[in-house]
C-alpha cells in the first residue's frame, strides 16, 4: 500500500460521541488502523508510508472529529462500529 491509493479511497461516515454522522477522511482511519493493531506512532510510519508527523496530525485530527477523548478512545469507537479490525495484518 502506498500513500498514492489514498486518494482513491472513499471517505467513511461513522457516529461521533453524540450519535451524530461525521465524515473521515480514509487517510485518517488507515492511520487509526494501524493503532488498532497495536503499532507504536513512531512505527505507523513505516506502515502507511505517512511521515510521523502526518500520521499523528491524522490520529489527531480523526479524534477530535470523533469527539473522543484520545486515540485509544477512537479506535474502540471505530472497533465498536465495525469500521476497524482488531486482528493484526500480520
């Protein structure tokens, strides 16, 4: 996977906090993917071809869209809504 089949990718609606519909950009919710599978930030890199600093701006960003109080709080919602997967890719 290369940072070039982002732009392909469709956005993906998912329920924030409030129960209301928000959009994330797929950029965002590959970044959180990578978290879901139990991936430091620092090695999210190597994995989405992001640089640390876009790939953290990326988790931080889909947060606050998601009105979570932290990563970890937006990957569980994105786990509960069936949009992430738990199992490692590996």
């Amino acid at each position: 996977m290369t940072t070039s089949d982002f732009g392909r990718k469709p956005d993906i609606t998912v329920l924030n906090v409030r129960g209301q519909p928000v959009l994330l950009r797929y950029a965002w919710v590959v970044c959180l993917q990578a978290a879901a599978w139990g991936i430091p930030s620092n090695e999210i890199q190597s994995e989405t071809g992001f640089s640390y600093g876009t790939s953290k701006s990326y988790i931080a960003k889909a947060t606050v869209a998601l009105g979570a109080t932290d990563r970890t709080h937006a990957v569980t919602m994105l786990l509960d809504q069936g949009v992430l997967k738990h199992t490692p890719h590996r």
